[in-house]
C-alpha cells in the first residue's frame, strides 16, 4: 500500500473490501439476451472509509452491494471482505452476512415481531448469544437510534423513518466490520429523511466502514471520502467528492450530475 493511501496522521489503513474484476450477468429472458450488470468492476473500501456510490437507475449500484455480501452471486472475480472471500462457495453465509450489515430501501423487517424482538433474533439465531445479552444488547442499540421507547412496537405501528432505525439498529446489533446502506432512505417520508441520514452520518463519524447507494447527493458531497460513479454496469469515475462533483472527468458522469442537480 502506497503512501498516498495513509490518512492524515495516520499509518496506511488497511483494504477492508477488495472488489477485483468482478462480471455478473443476469440470465436472459426468453427474447432477450441477458442483462451485463457489473462489467469488470474494481474497488477497494479501506478501513472506516465512506464510499458512495451514484449513478443513473440501471447503472449496478445495488447489484454491486449485494455482490458484497453475497445476495447476488458473481459470474468472475474475487471480492473479499476482511480476509473472508465471499466468493468461495465454502464461506458461511448467516456468519459472512453477520459481518457484513445491510440497510434496504424497505427495511425487511418481520412484521409479526417487535421492534426489539426483530433486534434479539438475529443475534440469538446467527451470533447464538443468550436472550439476556441479546436483549440487553438490542436495548443498547435501539437507544442508539432513538427507538428505545418503541421497543414494544410492531412495524406496523412505527413510520417509515422508525422502521429503517430499528432495521440499523438491528444490523448494528451483530457487530458488523461493515455497513451497506441500499437506498435505505428513498422509501421514506420526506420529512423522514434527514433522521435517517444525520444516523448514517453519525455511523460514519465513529469509523465505521460503510459503502452507500444512494440519490442523497447532499450526503455524498458531505459524508462520502470517495464517491464513484456507476453507468451501464461500470465504474466510470471515482474521487473525492470535490474531484467527482467540481470537476468530473467523464462525459456520462457531468451529464448525470447535471440532471441530478
Ligand atoms: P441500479 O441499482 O443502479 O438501479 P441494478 O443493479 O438494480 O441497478 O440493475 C443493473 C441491471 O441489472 C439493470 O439493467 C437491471 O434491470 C438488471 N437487473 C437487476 N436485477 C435483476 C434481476 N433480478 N434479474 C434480471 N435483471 C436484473
């Protein structure tokens, strides 16, 4: 690892995820020939870094994050993840999958569970922890999110906002090294939003490694240490978000910014 890589102050940090020439194709329909959604993809995620990731509908954003913890399988490459290769057909997915937390546009909550129970059952069935410390656990980190006092509550009963909190909170739970956020406020209420993004801010200030899809060009622009953009299933550009949005490189990646604002 070269110097240039080293924070300020810092020693090198370490490559948390290593996306080497990844390909994925999805099969074809009957007249169709297939869909190319990731097209040679590279990246690496170092250790606390923010990534996000933007580009047009289409373009394998979240086909890439679902490669990471393997929802999407892969046709080549290799992408490892804190020395687990989550391509090797022998890794363990509920334990790869405990390591590497997920935040989706629809929360994927259980809807006949509480709040807290949809938090103590992940760490009982993947972690195996005794339901006392899981509960204490989940307690932490419903206080977190500021869901404590809707511990009790069912999904059905917490706005959009609540439900993507108590859906952190229950990744969180886990101990991930990594977070992957999945459009994980373009589901929600306007005035939603912003709670949701201050939480992925704050995740972000404590050092937590996290690669984020999303249309928030604000949080990108804020938060983001790289930003990349995606089209047609490549990564086209990747910087800093002063390189990406002052002074992009690529054609596709000025139109896009142009449209988005
Ligand atoms: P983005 O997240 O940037 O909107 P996606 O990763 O969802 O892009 O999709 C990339 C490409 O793969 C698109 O052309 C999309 O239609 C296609 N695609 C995504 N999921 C599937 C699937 N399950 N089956 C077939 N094609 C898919």
């Amino acid at each position: 690892m070269s110097a240039a890589n080293a924070a300020p102050g810092q020693g090198p940090r370490a490559i948390s995820i290593d996306i080497r020439s990844v390909n994925k194709r999805y099969p074809a329909a009957a007249n169709s020939a297939g869909v190319v959604a990731l097209d040679d993809v590279s990246l690496d995620v170092k250790s606390g870094e923010v990534v996000v990731i933007i580009g047009p509908s289409g373009s394998g954003k979240s086909t890439l994050l679902r490669t990471i913890n393997a929802l999407e399988k892969i046709d080549s490459g290799t992408i490892v993840v804190n020395g687990d290769v989550v391509t090797d057909k022998a890794t363990n997915l509920p334990v790869l999958r405990s390591k590497v937390g997920m935040v989706f546009q629809h929360f994927n909550l259980f809807a006949h569970k509480t709040a807290i129970e949809n938090v103590v059952l992940p760490q009982v069935a993947v972690k195996g922890r005794p339901r006392a410390e899981a509960e204490e656990n989940a307690r932490r980190f419903l206080g977190k999110v500021g869901m404590l006092e809707r511990a009790n509550n069912y999904p059905s009963q917490l706005s959009g906002g609540q439900q993507q909190r108590v859906a952190i909170a229950r990744a969180l739970a886990l101990n991930p090294q990594v977070m992957l956020f999945d459009e994980a406020t373009s589901a929600l209420d306007p005035e939603t939003v912003g709670g949701v993004l201050d939480l992925m801010c704050e995740l972000a200030s404590e050092g937590m490694t996290m690669v984020v899809v999303t249309h928030e060009m604000h949080f990108a622009r804020e938060v983001a240490d790289r930003v990349v953009f995606m089209d047609a299933g490549a990564i086209v550009e990747i910087g800093s978000p002063a390189q990406v949005f002052r002074n992009a490189q690529n054609e596709r990646t000025r139109k896009f910014l142009s449209l988005v604002g």
